[in-house]
C-alpha cells in the first residue's frame, strides 16, 4: 500500500516552537504531542502546510515558510500505513492559538523538549530536517545579525541535544567533540557578525563538557539573547523622534519602530538584497506612515523630510565604538550630522566585540554586474561608521558610553579566552 502523505510543520517563535497534544477522541497518535500536522493528500504539500495552520491552530496570518525539506518515509504506526512527511518550518510572529478540535493542549518550548515528551513518532527527526545548520548560518542573506545569531545558538544547542540523547556518546571522555567542532565553524561562519562569535562563546565559556550542560547552557543562552533583544529594542523606542530613517533589516530595530509608531518612517531599500523593501512593507501593514527611497536619496530625504532620527541596526559594535552594519549605513549617518538629526544605532551588548578591526564581508559580484568588461565590481555587504557619527549605542543596558563600550568589549575578550580554552581547563 502507497504511504499517506502528511505535512508536518514545525511553528518557530524565537527560539520556541509550538507542540500540539493530540486530543484522546482522535483516530491515531491519541494524547500524544506533536507538530502541527495533517494530510497532504492530493494537494501540493505547501499548500496543505498552509491549510493546516490555519485550520489547526489559527496562525497562518502570521506565519512565514523559512524552508520545507525533502519528504521521507516513516513507518506504519496506529493505522497500519506507511507516512511520507514532509517537514516545514515557519516563523511565526504570534503566540495566541486557536486550537480546533483535535488539539487538547499546546505549548511553545525549545525543540529538545521534544526529546522528554511522548511524542508521534519521528517528530524530532522532522524537526531537525528543517532546524537550521552551519550552512544556513553562513549563508543567510536576508536577516540581520540579531536573527543570525539565534540561529547560531539553536544549531550549537540541538548538536548537543543529539549528543546527550546518545547514551554511548554521552558516556565517552571526548563527548563533546563533535559539538565543539560544530561551535567552531559557528564562531567564523559570520566574520562581520561579532555577536554570532559572542553568543556561542557564553556558551562555551560557562558550561562543563557534557552534552547535557551544553545543551542546557545554550537552551539558556537562547532565552537570554531573545530577552535582552527585546530590551534593546525597547530602550530605543524611547528615544525615537517623530520622523525616522532606517535602512536594512534588522529585527531590533523594527521591533523599536513598531513600539514607538513615529509620524513618519523613510527606508532606504538597501540593494542588492532589498531588504527594506519588506521593512517597508511590514511598517505599512501595521499602519505606520512609511515611505520607501532609493539608497542614494537617503542624504536627501534626510533634509527634504525633516528626519530627526536615524535610527539603525549593528551588526557588529567594535571596541572603540565603530558600527558595523549593512552598506549606506556611513552615508545616513553623515546626513544626519549634516542635518542636525540624531544618528542611533540599537543592539544587544552581545554585539560589542574585542577587536578595532574586523574583516568586512562582500557579496557576489554578479549582482551589480553579471558580465563585466575591463572593469572590476564592488559588492560591499558592510562597512565601518566610526563612533563620532554616531549620537548613541542603545542596548539593554541603555545608551553606553565609549568607556562603556571598552569595558564590555573586555568582557567579551575575557570570555573569548575562556571558550578558546575550552574544554582542556575543564
């Protein structure tokens, strides 16, 4: 018999996804928790994905597909078929949950909580076919650092969830190799993002060499950089003027932007990616008075539009309190000095690092030009803005000083030290 088609989608919010218990009254799987899940049956499975999140739990409105996987077949369980599951995952910008009938309970939990519960089979295997990895820390062009960095922390704790679950590799001396390999490429996979470097140091820096203790000190981490995102988030809508200019994307800085509703938000589309164009789109949806503009008018809609705030997102804060953010980033700050505007740039401390340099990422050439002749192409991803533009950095702890920015640069320095020396001082 041809196995059933079912989609499985796994519900992201932060570091949390969201578990569905299985009423007793249901046909299969009763009293269990799972993802959301249904058939896919003669249907496109994104198309059913979609279908059951919104009959299921009532989310779909605020869910975005981050990426699907490709289906595997699981075997016969309560009705005596064979599955094929196709594994989704969504980032959802809700919590509230409409659940139908055949949800009894729900939760919102880190995903190795999936490893305690009684689950329907081959949940944890679905989840990890679409939980992000090196590769797609390394290569996502579409989010900022902020978001980067959380992914980072949910590869470093699932290794070493998989890690503990295996009861002879949690046994060995040497257990936590292969999670510290994986921290490794962690740690370079985003040279221009320090906080990336920083959040998988806080974990390495504080933990014993059990995989438990990984686990658990990087499940902590992810709920620590979440809160103190939202605290820095918080603490620049404080400081928003009336008339804002933004650019790129960075989640910090939206979530100030949609705190403080100003009377009027400009944003630069920020090529070649055009992230703020969906900056743009998500500020008029919330029914913001938003406008969006080229790159190169930005020091002129900085004047013409009267923008009291620049407010901008950093990937990376240097020790002498250089800002290291997306390309354009130099330009609107030195339109705001030019135009008497405040110029702030919202992050974490996490994203304070120890250098006074720091090597810049490029895009590829391709595209600005895909066959250029007897001329070279620049693709800048990045670039400094040194502290002397800048009114402020806020963070969670407020808007820092330079010699505040020194002292947790040295923090960070110290813990550096201590994940580098990690496990060998343990």
């Amino acid at each position: 018999m041809a196995p059933r088609d079912v989609v499985t989608c796994v519900l992201r919010h932060g570091t949390d996804v969201l578990l569905v218990r299985r009423r007793d009254a249901v046909d299969s799987d009763r009293g269990r928790w799972a993802g959301v899940s249904g058939s896919a049956a003669g249907a496109d499975p994104e198309a059913a994905a979609r279908r059951v999140i919104d009959r299921t739990v009532g989310l779909l409105d605020a869910a975005t597909l981050v990426r699907s996987a490709d289906p595997f077949t699981a075997p016969a369980q309560d009705r005596g078929t064979a599955r094929r599951v196709h594994p989704f995952l969504f980032d959802c910008g809700a919590t509230d949950v409409e659940s139908s009938d055949a949800v009894g309970a729900h939760e919102w939990v880190q995903p190795p909580t999936i490893l305690e519960r009684d689950t329907v089979p081959d949940l944890w295997p679905t989840y990890r076919a679409v939980a992000p990895s090196v590769d797609s820390v390394g290569s996502d062009t579409d989010h900022g650092s902020a978001y980067v960095s959380l992914r980072a922390l949910e590869v470093l704790r699932d290794a070493a969830a998989d890690a503990a679950t295996d009861d002879r590799t949690a046994a060995e001396p040497d257990a936590a190799t292969g999670i510290l390999e994986t921290a490794a490429d962690l740690r370079t996979a985003r040279p221009a993002m320090g906080v990336v470097r920083t959040r998988i140091d806080r974990v390495l820096a504080d933990a014993d060499p059990a995989p438990a203790a990984l686990r658990d000190r990087a499940a902590a981490a992810c709920d620590r950089a979440v809160a103190v995102d939202d605290e820095a988030s918080a603490a620049a809508a404080d400081r928003i003027g009336d008339r804002v200019l933004t650019l790129s994307r960075s989640g910090t800085v939206l979530s100030a932007l949609r705190r403080a509703a100003p009377a009027a938000v400009f944003v630069a589309e920020s090529r070649p990616a055009r992230e703020g164009v969906g900056v743009a789109e998500t500020l008029a949806a919330d029914g913001l008075d938003v406008a969006l503009c080229v790159d190169a008018a930005v020091a002129h809609v900085v004047d013409a539009e009267r923008v009291d705030t620049v407010l901008v997102g950093a990937d990376t804060v240097l020790a002498d309190g250089t800002v290291v953010n997306k390309v354009g980033t130099r330009p609107a700050a030195l339109a705001a000095a030019d135009a008497g505007a405040d110029c702030y740039a919202v992050c974490a401390t996490d994203k304070i690092v120890p250098e006074t340099d720091i090597d810049l990422e490029s895009g590829p050439p391709g595209a600005v030009h895909e066959d250029p002749e007897g001329f070279a192409v620049r693709n800048p991803t990045f670039e400094t803005t040194p502290p002397g533009l800048i009114t402020g950095i806020v963070t969670e702890d407020g808007l820092l000083s330079p010699d505040d920015v020194a002292a947790v640069a040295a923090d960070h320095a110290a813990r550096e030290a201590a994940a580098d020396a990690f496990p060998e001082d343990r």
